[in-house]
C-alpha cells in the first residue's frame, strides 16, 4: 500500500520484468521532481521486479509501490494506480510513463507545468514542434504515425499524439472518468482515456518530447496489441453513432 504523499504530484508507472531499469527510473524521476511521489504498479514481475521495488520504497518514502497479482495489460495496471492515486486527498496531479526511458525524465517538469498553467491534461506528443523519436525505422515511425492518424480521423479529435503514454493529468478530470468501465487494457488505453476526457470537455494540450527506445529489457508490443487498440477506436466511434441516434429518436420533432 502506498505512504502518505508528500506532495500533490504522483508519478503513476506500470512495470512488468523491468528490474533492469527501475531503481535508475526512480532515481531520475526524483531527481528532477524531487517532491514527487512514485507509485510503481507491477503485475507480479518473474523477474523480481516488484521486491526490487519494495527495497526502493523502504528506502524512501517519496516511493510506493501497488502489486497486482497477473499481468493483466497495460490498461489495467494503469486503471489500478490512478485509483490509488486518488485515494490520496493531495493528490493534485498524476503522471502517467513508462518505467523503460523511453519517456524522459527530463520531460517531467515541463507536463507539470503546463498542467500549472491551467490545462487539465497534459499529452506528451512525439508529434508537435518539438518532438521527436530519435533512432526509429522508417517503418517504426510510419505504423506509429498511422496509428495516430487513424484514431485522430475515426474519433474526430485535434491532437498529434493519441497512442503516446505519457501524460500529466489533474486531479479532477481524471477524478471524472470511470476508470472501472474501461474497454482497452492494452494501449489502447490511451487512445481511449484522451478520448474521454475530450468528451468531458477538458483542455488539453500537447507538450513536445523526445520518444527514445528503450534503455534495457523486452518491449511488450505485439500484433494482437495493435489489434485491440485498433478495434477499440471503432467501437468508441460506434458507441457515439449509437448515442446520438438514440437521442435523436427521443428528441421531439
């Protein structure tokens, strides 16, 4: 269970077989949010993860960590840490990243800062001015852009980067969203929760950063990911057509 925050901001970071980069993640993540809160959520990591994380945490109480019993995709080990999060009264904003170095620590303060400046999401983006993915293939960045394009067209939304995972989130917005009635657990997600918020109303914004490749371990990405991510935008598409002619059959003519 996680200690009492000592700050408003948590950094919320799924971990599944990343004993290889976690205790380097935690200590550059509080390097340059030294006030921050880590929650590490892992999915019962075979490679020790979770008990590496545990030292972490009875080192520091800037550091907690949530175990899950399987790993159960991306979605829900991210649905688990926000709950988490927001049992905590002061918590005021929330981070989502990955724990690979992929999403740059460095990136951190300036995702804070422009929640500070009175967004209410804040989408690291590969995509805008700015942003970049240093050492990708063509064919990399080609299938990452069209997913992001095609989401973007299906669910008819502004943003560059719909399928990054790295986030800044108020409290509130995120307090707004049933986290519970989540369709993706891979990432999908992420699609999925821009979307949401979108529909809330929310502004959001997108803040350039540099996407690397992962420093050490395995990346999880796999066809049948992209697949369900995919087949998620479709029904988030089907599922507005469907509100909206239902209302339109109640609406008086």
């Amino acid at each position: 269970m996680a200690h009492n925050a000592v700050t408003g901001t948590w950094i919320v970071v799924p971990t599944y077989n990343e004993r290889d980069n976690v205790a380097a993640f935690v200590d550059a993540v509080l390097e340059v949010v030294p006030d921050g809160q880590v929650l590490i959520v892992d999915d019962n990591s075979p490679d020790g993860t979770g008990m590496l994380a545990d030292a972490l945490a009875a080192a520091d109480q800037r550091v907690s960590v949530l175990h899950r019993e399987e790993k159960a995709g991306l979605g829900a080990a991210y649905r688990a840490g926000f709950v988490e999060a927001l049992r905590h009264p002061d918590c005021m904003r929330i981070v989502q990243m990955d724990c690979d170095f992929s999403h740059a620590p460095q990136d951190l303060p300036r995702l804070v800062q422009a929640l500070d400046a009175g967004n209410q999401l804040v989408l690291g983006s590969r995509y805008v001015s700015g942003g970049s993915t240093p050492g990708w293939s063509l064919r990399r960045r080609l299938i990452s852009r069209a997913g992001s394009l095609v989401a973007r067209g299906v669910l008819l939304l502004p943003y560059h980067d719909l399928t990054g995972g790295f986030k800044a989130w108020r409290r509130e917005t995120l307090a707004a969203i049933d986290l519970e009635s989540g369709y993706a657990q891979g990432y999908g997600f992420q699609v999925e929760m821009t979307w949401l918020a979108h529909r809330l109303g929310a502004r959001i914004t997108e803040v350039p950063i540099t996407f690397r490749d992962r420093v050490a371990g395995t990346s999880k990405m796999s066809g049948a990911i992209a697949l369900e991510a995919l087949l998620m935008v479709i029904r988030l598409r089907a599922s507005t057509i469907g509100r909206r002619k239902a209302s339109a059959r109640r609406s008086p003519t």
